[in-house]
C-alpha cells in the first residue's frame, strides 16, 4: 500500500558502510527542493548519522532522539515543530549528535519508524529517508523498508561492496515485489563514485547484480572528491556550491528523474 496518496518516499540505503549514502541523500534532498519540491528528510540512522553535517550542522535543533522519545503522541503537528530548515522547501530531522547508554535511549520498533515516516508524509511532497548500511539486518526498519514506495540502494563498484550489494539488491526485490509488484520492486541501484581506477568497471556490476539493461532504475554517479570535500566542510549541499559541477548534475539528473515521475 502506499503510504500516502500525495508524498512520496524514498530511502536510500548503502550496501555498506562509506559508500556515499548520505552525501547523495542530502544532495538528492537538498536538489529536490531545488525544484519546489517541499521535502522532509529523516536521518534514521540513529548511530551513525550524518545529514545534518552535509545541510545545516550549525543550526540543526531537535533529533531523531527527540523525536522517538515522543513516539507515542507523535503527529503532524509536533513533528513540523521539531523539523530544522535547512533551505528553502527543505528540512532535517536530523540523527541524535550525543552518545547516550543503550539503556537510556528511547526504543525504535518497526512500528515507531513506520509511523515517524508516516506522519513526515502529511508535511511534504516527498520524504527521503537516509537509513543504515544494510539496515534490512536489524529488525527496527524492516517494515520501513517494506512499505516505503522506493528504496535506494547506493553501492561502489568494488568487490567488497558488489558482493554485500548483491544480496540486499535480491533481499529487497524478493521482499518487496508483492507490494511493489512493477519495475524492479520500486528499487534504484545507484553506482557511487565511478570512475576508472576502481577494482570493477560499471559493466561488471550491472552484469553481477542482473542489471546489464540500462534501465532508468540504475544510476551511475561520477568520483568528485574535491567538491565533495568542499561542500562537506563548508556544510551544504555540493548543488549549492556549484550545480555544474558532474557529481552535482548527476545528481540533478536524478531529482530531474523523480520529480518527473511523481508529477505523472
Ligand atoms: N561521489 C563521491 N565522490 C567523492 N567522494 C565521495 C563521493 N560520495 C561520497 N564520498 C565520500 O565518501 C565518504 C563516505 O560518504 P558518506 O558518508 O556519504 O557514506 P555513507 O555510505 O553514508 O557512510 P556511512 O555508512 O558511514 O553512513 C565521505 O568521505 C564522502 O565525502
Ligand atoms: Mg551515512
């Protein structure tokens, strides 16, 4: 089912770990707003997340934290409240900053995440969700993963990666193909940081996950360490330093993409 009739939502998840997930959900994000688009972004990675350094570290207020410890009376309305402006037609629910114990920290189950995303739907016409690497391993998301209408699963073309990427891409078309019976289960793979000198070429990605038609479904994203690095350390989003920059249009590309479609 989908989880509401007009916002969209779409979580991007690594096949592993550092594979460039949340530089391109938050230059996704930060794109898609670009282009009128009001966007909620959660940061659910709750351990590890870092959106909030890629789109307004300085200011960002109330966390994921915050935001699971009201779990129970969560709505539309405390949700606006605690949502960050980022820029314009953009804001954050960003990861907690501060480790606590375990044993402090409010619980997240599937149901809580589920509803969190839920109610982020009434406040936007889209909401994207940037999640753990290989977050179909811990239990708390899988019915996120289930039910949001598309995943995003982000990989490189190395070894490592393919061989990790390989089977999340299996999991989530076996799990996802009854509710999302149409084009590769609501599923994009997107190949990060392309270029020459990684140990597998493009083709021999595609070719390993089944993918060798070029299918809108997959994405090639261009290496752009210097802008990259730049965006991150002043804090924005790489397509508000320079759009003409290939990470940028690439990514640009991809909101083109989504925008395009959803307004079908
Ligand atoms: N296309 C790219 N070109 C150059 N560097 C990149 C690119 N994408 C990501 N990076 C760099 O790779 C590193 C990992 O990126 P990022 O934090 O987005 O990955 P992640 O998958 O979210 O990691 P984590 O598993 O820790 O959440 C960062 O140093 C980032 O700046
Ligand atoms: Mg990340």
């Amino acid at each position: 089912m989908p989880m509401n009739d007009n916002a969209h939502t779409l979580g991007l998840m690594g096949a592993k770990g550092g594979v460039g997930t949340t530089v391109l959900a938050t230059s996704l994000a930060w794109a898609l707003a670009q282009r009128g688009l009001r966007v909620v972004m959660l940061d659910l990675d709750r351990h590890n997340g870092q959106a909030a350094l890629h789109l307004c570290e300085r200011n960002a207020g109330p966390t994921l934290r915050e935001a699971l410890q009201a779990a129970q009376r969560m709505d539309d309305t405390l949700l606006d409240t605690l949502l960050t402006p980022c820029a314009n037609g953009l804001r954050l629910l960003p990861a907690p900053r501060a480790w606590v114990p375990a044993s402090a920290e409010p619980t997240a189950d599937g149901a809580q995440l589920l509803r969190l995303v839920q109610v982020a739907a009434q406040l936007a016409d889209c909401v994207l969700l940037d999640l753990p690497a290989a977050a179909m391993a811990n239990e708390a998301y899988l019915p996120l993963l289930r039910t949001i209408d598309e995943v995003a699963l982000v990989s490189e073309p190395t070894l490592p990666a393919t061989f990790n990427a390989r089977r999340a891409w299996q999991w989530l078309q076996d799990e996802r193909h009854d509710t999302h019976g149409l084009e590769q289960a609501g599923c994009t793979f997107a190949l990060n940081k392309v270029q020459r000198q990684h140990a597998l070429s493009p083709e021999q990605v595609w070719r390993t996950l089944g993918l060798e038609a070029a299918t809108p479904d997959r994405r090639e994203l261009p290496r752009s360490d210097a802008a990259v690095a730049s965006a991150t350390y002043q804090g924005q989003a790489l397509g508000a330093l320079d759009g003409r920059e290939p990470l940028a249009r690439a990514v640009g590309q991809w909101a083109d993409a989504l925008a395009a479609r959803w307004a079908s």
